[in-house]
C-alpha cells in the first residue's frame, strides 16, 4: 500500500491541499494559511487529483472522477455519494438531497438541515461537488470555503449566478 502524500495544488481561486493515501484521495480543501509542511512524495491519487484540477479550471468538464477515499459515518458517506451524482454545470438543492435520502431509506423522514450538515462536513471538495447544492429557492447558501468561492465555481461552470442566487431553475437530482 502506498504510504500517504500531501501536496499543494496553485488554482486560481486559491491554494488547494490534497491528501491521499494508498486508496484515494481523502481531503482537497481550500487553505487560509500553508501547512508548515507536508509528508514527502506524491502517489497515483495525488497525480489523478490533479490532472482532474488542470481540466475543471480550465473550465470544461473533468469527465472523470480520480479514486476518492472517503471516511465518514454512513450518512454522511451517502450524501456525499449523492453529491458526486450532480452533473458538472447543474445544481441541486438540500431538500431534494434530503428526498433522495428518504426514499432510499423506504421513506423515514430527512431534513434539509441534516443534509447540510453533512455536505458541510465534506473532505474533498470541488470534486465531490458541494458547491452545487444551493438553497430551495436557488439561493448560494452555505460553503465552507466561502460564498464568493461558491460563486466562482459555479459561474465557472456555466451557471449564470445575480444577487446571490442562480438565475436557471435548479435540477432535482435523485
């Protein structure tokens, strides 16, 4: 098993800090202040995360997801499965997730708060795309690395965002 690997990834919104270990990639987060340092050398997760990177920034599609390895309480881990359903360049909002969830649960009652708590807690962000959740009624309501982030990434998506608030009707993911 590859030993773990960090490193820094120089996007145009910011420093990214990737972690991975022998199985995937377990955290990209947006930095506020450089780790004093990083363990050495890099691995096929890493590289996969950042080719990944190279394509959504230059604003197309990735088409492709690098291997993730997400740790979690299994909630949290089915939401963030969900998240990963999200087409690049669409949304989808807390209540619709928090449907899915429920469903799959032969109907016991989710709500939107849970969702958003778990989507809040998510290790790997832009590629587990939590940016894309937005509010019922398409307002760009909570992300960890900030709205004016939240905002780039989907306008570097394509979606037309004014005054807070996508423009397009969001899509109800299942």
């Amino acid at each position: 098993m590859t030993r773990a690997a960090a490193k820094i990834y120089a996007s145009p919104l910011g420093a990214l800090l990737l972690a991975a270990d022998g199985e995937g990639l377990t955290a990209l987060n947006f930095l506020k202040v450089p780790p004093a340092s990083l363990p050495a050398g890099t691995n096929a997760a890493l590289r996969s995360a950042s080719r990944w990177l190279d394509v959504y920034f230059s604003g197309r599609d990735p088409g492709f997801t690098p291997p993730l390895h997400l740790s979690g309480t299994p909630f949290r881990l089915a939401v963030w499965r969900l998240l990963l359903d999200i087409p690049y360049g669409e949304t989808t909002t807390y209540g619709a997730l928090a449907k899915t969830i429920s469903a799959r649960r032969s109907g016991a009652p989710m709500s939107a708060q849970a969702v958003g708590g778990a989507v809040g807690h998510n290790p790997i962000a832009l590629i587990v795309p939590c940016h894309r959740v937005v509010g019922t009624d398409g307002s760009l309501t909570g992300y960890a690395s900030g709205l004016d982030k939240k905002t780039k990434l989907l306008s570097l998506e394509g979606i037309r965002i004014a005054n807070g608030k996508i423009l397009a009707s969001c899509g109800e993911q299942s």
